[in-house]
C-alpha cells in the first residue's frame, strides 16, 4: 500500500509482512478510517467507531494469530507490525485500543477454574473486538500502591484511586490491580460498562494531560469495590509481579518505532527535507533490527543494560526527530492541530509509558551524557 507508514523508506513493510491478511486488514483501516482524522482525533478524543473499524478488521485478533505456514512469518512479527503501523498513523486510537493486551495476555496464561472459566467465557468475545477492556495497574510499582485489596467472604473489596486509566467511557471492563496487606498483588476483573460500572467506581476530575489527550484517560475511584474470586485471574507476591513488569518492559517498544516512522514521513513530505527523513529511517530501521534481534535471540532476564540502552536511544532519537519536525514547520506547529506539534507531544509521552526507574536512569543519563 503506497500510503502505508514509512512507504519509501527504510522503515517501509517488508512484501511478507504487508502480504500478511492481517497486517494488511490492518494497515488498510488504519490509512482509510484513522489517519485521515488523527488531528481531530487528537484534540476530540477517540471515537467508539475508530474501535469498531479496529475490530472489524481484526486487529484485536493478535493474541494467538497464527501467520500462514508458507509466510515464513512469526506470531511476534505481525504483533510488532500492527502496533507500528497504528501508533504511526493514530497514536492516540493506538494507545486506547491496546488497553486490551494486558487482559488477553492474562487470560491466556490463566490456570485453575476460575481463570479458566474467565478465559473460556472472555477471549472469544475480546479477540473479536466485542469485549473492549482498560488496564490500570502500573502503580503497583510504587512503594506504597494506590489502591488496596481487602479480602472478604467470596472475594475481595477494592478500595483507592487509579492514577492512570485510558479509554474511560469507551471500555466496557477494568484489568484493576490493587495491594493487599501482606503485600501482594490482585489482578482482577471488573465491569465498567458506561451506565452499567460497578458500585462504587468513578471517575475524578483531574488536569487535563498536554499529550496524547484524546486517550479518555482518566484517574478512577473506587470506594469498596467489590470482586468475587470467580473474576480474579491472579494473586501472586508483589515483589514477583514489579520484578516480571520491569523485565517486560526493558526492551524497545515497537509503538516507539511507529512514532518515528511518522516523523520520517513528516520530514519527507517536508521538502527540502527529503533526504533527512531517509537517512533518519535508515538509522531507525538500524536500531529496531538491534533491538528485536536482541528480544528475539537472547532469553528473557539476560543483557538487561544492553536492552535498556537500546530503549533509551529509540527514545532519545524519537524526541530529537520529533523536535526536528517542530523546527522544520516553524511556527506553525506550537497551534494545536498541527502535526508537528503533535509528533513532539507524543515523543515525550513514550518517555513515561511503561517506564521504569531503571529505564527512567538510563534515558536521563543518554539525553544529558555530554554534561
């Protein structure tokens, strides 16, 4: 598709991976229904049909999608594509729709009756779009977590407020986590349907964010909330569940590398500045083979500095090209609705999502190593 992100470019889809049904479903939707909006949806917030053209063409389909046998395809690499190509073209309907993951991916792992029946009952309807879940658990990383978990006859009753909750009003179900007070962690499921939330859940006026503002991200109360053992998926030791988080999170993220894959097309079309956006995706096409050869070759839990490193440096080239599509537009791009502006306000965002503090350290000592 000659509109697809980074078309012409290093970072252009490979044939295999752009003959692929769903990269290609996918990319389809993502340049005809989401790109087309994207300043509007940036500034208005993501529209429920954005998510059902999501759904439609399959992409909330990629947990346990399967390449064809003759594709030489891996699961890992249609994954990685789909996120690129959507945070390129739409970051903000991105970032609301991959809320789901981390429910599918719980849902899959879960063992024992109730985590199997969940699992029965809920991924069917989520991997075809008709379940739409949030998340709001990262704070368990704190030393003192937010939101604590009381056990009581049958369950447990959840208390505290959620700092961070994207897709409020447009998701139908909540990935809660919560503390208990022997210092584990509650991963649990809870309805949030608009009209139809549980008792006791809501969401508390805050300052609105200056990125990624349409993501309907909200912070949530939940005053006695109560969840029965049928829809906790998992109850494990805290220290476990931060160990496991920041594992996941050390490697690069491909939604970072679908961000500069926007701003090398912002160059391109930037003239004269063609030739800088080339040469801006030939070091990004460089740095994300490093980084996925390196999730790809080495075991989970080895060379966590070097793939801090390489998550650090797509940051920092991510902001540095993101400021350098501000500097090309001039001063247009401090107006909202200009892309520019945007590309920059969502450079920064990668900096805090999913982060951690040894990401945090080794971001802050790249940006600022020549002081």
């Amino acid at each position: 598709m000659p509109d697809a992100p980074g078309a012409g470019t290093a970072l252009a889809t490979p044939p295999d991976l752009a003959a692929d049904p769903l990269v290609a479903a996918v990319t389809e939707a993502a340049v005809r229904v989401l790109r087309p909006g994207a300043e509007r949806t940036a500034a208005e917030g993501v529209p429920r049909t954005h998510l059902d053209a999501l759904a439609a063409c399959g992409a909330y389909g990629l947990i346990g999608y399967e390449p064809g046998p003759l594709s030489g395809l891996t699961p890992r690499q249609v994954v990685r594509e789909v996120h690129e190509v959507l945070a390129a073209v739409d970051p903000s309907t991105w970032f609301v729709w991959t809320q789901h993951v981390p429910l599918a991916k719980a849902l899959v792992q879960a063992s024992g009756p109730a985590g199997t029946a969940l699992r029965e009952s809920w991924l069917p309807a989520l991997v075809r779009g008709e379940r739409r879940p949030t998340a709001g658990y990262a704070f368990l990383r704190r030393p003192h977590p937010p939101v604590t978990a009381e056990r009581v006859p049958g369950g447990w009753r959840l208390a505290g407020r959620m700092p961070w909750v994207t897709g409020w009003g447009v998701a139908d179900s909540l990935y809660a986590g919560a503390v208990t007070g022997s210092d584990e962690a509650v991963l649990a499921l809870v309805d949030c349907a608009p009209g139809a939330g549980a008792e006791g859940l809501s969401a508390v006026e805050e300052a609105p964010l200056w990125a990624m503002g349409g993501t309907h991200t909200a912070s949530v109360e939940l005053r006695g909330v109560l969840v029965p053992d049928s829809r906790v998926l998992a109850v494990v030791p805290r220290a476990d569940w931060v160990r496991a988080y920041d594992l996941e999170n050390a490697d690069a993220q491909p939604a970072v590398f679908g961000q500069l894959r926007a701003t090398a097309d912002f160059l391109l079309r930037s003239a004269p500045y063609g030739e800088l956006g080339l040469r801006l995706a030939e070091k990004t096409a460089r740095l994300r083979a490093e980084a996925y050869a390196l999730r790809d070759e080495v075991p989970a839990g080895e060379e966590i500095g070097a793939r801090l490193s390489l998550r650090a440096a797509a940051l920092d080239l991510a902001v540095r090209s993101a400021a350098a599509c501000v500097a090309v537009a001039g001063g247009r791009a401090v107006q909202y609705g200009h892309t520019a502006g945007r590309l920059s306000r969502e450079a920064q965002f990668h900096l805090i999502q999913a982060q951690t503090t040894p990401l945090r350290t080794e971001t802050a000592r790249l940006m600022l190593g020549d002081l």
